[in-house]
C-alpha cells in the first residue's frame, strides 16, 4: 500500500501540492484525478524523491522511496516517456536501469517483448515515436516486476489503439494483486479505467473513494425531466412524497426520486404525462462540479444580467 | 556498488557523442606530438638555447605537447557524464533507480578516475612509442633516462583524473553541459592565462590549473607552486568542486 500524508510542496510563490493525504490500495487500479496544474506530476516526483517537499511523506507499505534496497523491484514508474537519451538504444537504456538494481539482463528483452519492442531493441530511441517511448517507459516500469506502479498521464498523445492497450494493460497489472496509480486530468478516461479516484484540485485533496461512489454523491448524482398539461398538480404530489422540484414552463425537473416514482404518482392520479425521462450528470460535468472551487483557471462565468 | 559503476560505464559508452569525444582526445593527444615530432626543425635553439638534438626533455615534451588539449577535453568528459544526465532529463530515471544520490555520485566519480587514468596510460605510452619512433627516424630518439622524462610522464597520466574530476564537479554544480563546457575550457586556457600573465607574483600560482601543470614543467617556476605541490593544490580544487557539486545535486529537485 501507498501512504501519502501532508505533503506540502512550494515552487517560489507557488503552492504546487497542499498538505496532501490520500492512500492508494493493492490489486486496484487508482485513478490520480485533477485539471491541469493541479499538483499530480508534482505529487508523484516526490513519491519517488525527485522532487524534495517541504512537509509531508509518501511511503511504500511503511518505508519512503530511498529506504527500498532496489526500487526498481518493488516500484516502477513511468513518469515521462521523455526521461530517455535519444542516442542510446531502447536495450542499453534499459540495461543501465537493469544493472543498478541488480536485475538479470534477460529481463530487458523480456520486458521489450512485453510492449512489443522487441524489434526495435537495438535501435536508437531518438527515432522512436511518442507511442513507442511510451511503451519503452512501460517497459522501464515493468523491469524490476515490482508491486507498486504509478503512470502519470500515459495515454497522452497515443493513438485509441495505444489508449486500449495501455488501459488493458493497466487493469491486468491490478488484476495481478499489483497496486496501480495513474493520474489523468480526464475523468471520462479514468472512469474507463480506474476503480477507485483520488481526486485533487490547486494541490488538495478534494475527494478519495471508488468511482461509482465519486459520481453517485457528486453534484445531484440524477435528476427527472418530466412534462405534462398537469405539471403544477403533479410537481406538488413529487413535492409531497419528498422529492425536489424546480419548475418550468408545464415541465419540472425532479430529485431525489426516480423516474419509476413519478410515473407511478402520476398513474395514480390519473394524470397525463408528455414526457419523463432520467437524466445522469455527465462524468466531465461531476468532475467540473467537484473541482469548481479549485480550478485555477476558469473561464469567467457568463455575466448574468447581460441581457 | 560494482553494480552501479557498471551501469555508469554502460551509460558513457552507449551515447555517441560520448564516443566521439574520447576518439577525438586520443587522435588529438597522440596526433599532434607524432606530428611535431615529424616536422619541428632539429638542429635550431628551442627554448632553453639548446637544439632539440641535444635536450632529451624537449623532445619528451615535444611528443606529448598534445595533452594541453586532451587533458582538457577529459574535462569536458567529466562535465558529461553529468551534464547530459541533466539535459536529457535521464537523471529522473537514474535516481528513481537509485534515490541515494551520493552513491550514483560516487560511482560516476569512480568510474571517471578509472576511466582516465587507463585512457592517459594508453595515450600516454602511445605518444611516446609514436613520436619517439618519429624521432628515432631522423636520427635523435628519445632519452628515457634524462633528468625529469619520468616525471613529465607520470604528472601528465595523474593530471587525467584531476581535470575530469573538476569538470564532473562544474557540471554537478552548473547542471547544463554548454555552459559547463565553455567553462572548463575557457577557464584554463583563457582566464588562468590572463591572470598568470598579469599577476604573476600575487594569485597567480593560486590558479589551479597551472598549479597543477607545475607538475610537468621542468624547473620550478619563481612563484609558482613546486611540481607535487602544485599538483596537490590542484586535485584538492578539483574534489572540492566535486564535494560542492554532490552537496547541491542532493538538495535540489531532480
Ligand atoms: N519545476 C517546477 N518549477 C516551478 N513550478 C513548477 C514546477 N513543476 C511544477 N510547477 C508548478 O506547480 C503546479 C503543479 O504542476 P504539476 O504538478 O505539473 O501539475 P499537473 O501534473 O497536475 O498538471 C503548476 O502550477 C506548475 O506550474
Ligand atoms: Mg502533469
């Protein structure tokens, strides 16, 4: 288990990461979850010591990163596809990582095969398309066959092809009883992915828990549009089994009862429906809603009284 | 520890630059003493009145007078094992295989020193092979026995890790190899020069790099370190360059 407590990290005047805490459970795949700017690449160079903090911890089940006798064997790490030197092979590349852990070469072309690199082994990475040095990082992660892997951003700039291997990929490797964190800033992508969220803004922790829990009590999680010649009569009898109503022009939209409520109110009462249709917060609009406070750059509200 | 010297090794000899580099040392080193030993005129006055038939120890300088520049340039060496590191952001996949810092220091130091120490052996026996047969050719070979060969030779090899250690130390602390480059070639061949010139008798043997060169000039200079002195003087720069450098690449951001 991954433990993250208080960390805190400024850059000059900004606060990147604020007091930070959030755990991140083995054979899950964890969904690290916030705009652009809000902390997570930061967040996850100081889980590995890249990056000092000025307070706080990230632990691997009790110990920090530079406890580990061979990191590369229990946390592997694809941070940036882009952490690789172009006139270097993908093999050597991997090879120097291989021998500082004490790792036995052969896994290199284990894990080159593993991505599908295997061809191009020997070729120098400068050449390689972004996909490909994904997958070369993928396989940098995979070397050690640790039990903890954090991806920051891997789809980024691949293909729907690359996007359903790696998230495949991903999910296999939670399957595996391996503890998976990867961040995104696209919660559509995430709920595809991930089983449970972790979701920050400006550096906090805004909310932890699985992903049906996280758009189940965002926003008003559902609602019922319902039209009728009777919506004034009908809005009241919502009203009077406990649901919420706002009104419109012979419509109203309800929460905090179902479709099936309604439609039997209505049948009860003998009244006429023209339309009553279930309506879901779409993931991006949850996601929007619940980091609204934190988002450092909004697009500015359009003025009310305009017209 | 051999573990991570090992990968060090492969990591220098993998890039290509790195490769070029160390061809171009060893053809600039031994080149230029086997072509001065081809060409440089026997029979007039060189620098102490003498013509170089009749003084053993020009000629020895003479075949190795292409160190000036390969020294140099393993500097240069030692400014890229680190500097590259950070231009190609390869130091976040180094230290997130290694987060003890110092111990990937350490073993790019120590595979450094090995390193040149080796590279200036060979280069250094091969000058002397190359040009002394150059200079047997036309008739005046070279004397091994004459006062001071010995500690021309043996000076030149010890100076390989001492400039490689002080680039290793500016690239640590500059972080971005141009600038670093320009550093510890400008540094000796231009400043040094400068300030030796001009304040012969008050900083002037305070400069490290000539302080270190005493050990291969043949007469102790007025107000300049004596030979081991000067060379002491100069390693101790270059390993505070280095403890300056560690202690920064610990506490910054990767
Ligand atoms: N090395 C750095 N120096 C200065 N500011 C930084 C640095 N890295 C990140 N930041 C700032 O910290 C904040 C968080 O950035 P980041 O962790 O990259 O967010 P995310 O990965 O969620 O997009 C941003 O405001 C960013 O500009
Ligand atoms: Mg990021």
């Amino acid at each position: 288990m991954l433990e993250v407590r208080h960390l805190t990290k400024r850059f000059g005047a900004v606060l990147a990461v604020n007091d930070l805490s959030f755990d991140v459970r083995e054979g899950r795949v964890t969904g690290f979850l916030g705009p652009n700017g809000s902390g997570k690449s930061t967040t996850m160079r100081i889980m590995l010591q890249l990056d000092r903090p000025q307070a706080g911890t990230a632990t691997f089940s009790g110990r920090s990163y530079r406890e580990l006798k061979h990191p590369l064997r229990e946390v592997g790490a694809l941070l940036d596809a882009g952490y690789v030197h172009p006139t270097r092979t993908a093999s050597k590349h991997l090879r120097y990582l291989a021998l500082s852990n004490s790792i036995p070469t052969r896994r290199v072309d284990e894990v080159l095969e593993l991505v599908g690199l295997g061809e191009v082994a020997d070729k120098r990475v400068g050449g390689f398309s972004l996909g490909m040095r994904q997958r070369l990082g993928l396989a940098g992660a995979l070397l050690g066959d640790p039990g903890v892997l954090l991806f920051d951003e891997p789809v980024n700039g691949l293909d729907p092809e690359g996007i359903l291997w790696v998230r495949t990929f991903m999910q296999r490797l939670a399957a595996e009883g391996r503890t998976v964190l990867v961040s995104s800033h696209l919660l559509s992508e995430m709920a595809l992915t991930a089983n449970d969220l972790v979701v920050i803004g400006r550096g906090q922790l805004i909310r932890q828990g699985s992903v049906d829990e996280f758009l189940n009590q965002t926003a008003s999680g559902g609602w019922v549009e319902v039209r009728s010649p009777q919506a004034e009569v009908l809005a009241a009898l919502v009203e009077g089994s406990g649901g919420r109503v706002t009104r419109g022009q012979g419509s109203f939209s309800a929460s905090g009862v179902t479709a099936a409520d309604v439609g039997e109110l209505a049948a009860a009462n003998g009244i006429v429906l023209h339309e009553l249709s279930p309506k879901q917060v779409s993931l991006e609009e949850a996601f929007i809603e619940a980091t609204r406070d934190a988002q450092q750059y909004t697009s500015a509200p359009l003025a009310d009284g305009a017209s | 520890m051999i573990g991570l010297i090992r990968a060090e090794w492969l990591k220098l000899r993998s890039v290509r630059s790195n490769v070029i580099l160390m061809i171009s040392i060893a053809v600039l080193a031994v080149g230029l003493g086997a072509l001065l030993a081809a060409v440089v005129p026997l029979d007039d006055p060189g620098p102490n009145g003498l013509p170089l038939s009749l003084d053993p120890l020009i000629r020895v300088q003479l075949v190795t007078a292409g160190f000036g520049l390969g020294l140099a340039l393993l500097g240069v060496l030692g400014v890229q094992v680190i500097g590259q590191e950070y231009r190609f952001n390869t130091i976040r996949a180094t230290f997130a295989a290694t987060p003890r810092r110092g111990r990937v220091l350490a073993a790019k130091a120590v595979l450094l020193v090995v390193a040149t120490l080796l590279i200036a052996a060979i280069l250094v026996s091969l000058s002397v092979a190359i040009g002394g047969a150059i200079l047997a050719g036309r008739g005046v070979g070279l004397d091994m026995s004459a006062p001071g060969t010995w500690r021309l030779l043996i000076g030149t090899w010890l100076l390989a890790p001492g400039y490689a250690l002080a680039g290793f130390g500016v690239g640590m602390i500059l972080r971005q190899p141009i600038g670093s480059i320009v550093a510890v070639l400008a540094w000796p061949m231009v400043i040094e020069q400068i300030v030796v010139g001009f304040l012969t008798d008050s900083v002037g043997r305070w400069m490290p790099y000539h302080a270190g060169g005493q050990v291969v000039e043949e007469h102790a200079r007025e107000h300049m370190f004596g030979p081991w002195a000067g060379f002491a003087y100069f390693l101790g720069f270059a390993l505070v360059l280095c403890l300056i450098g560690a202690v920064l690449v610990q506490r910054r951001d990767a």
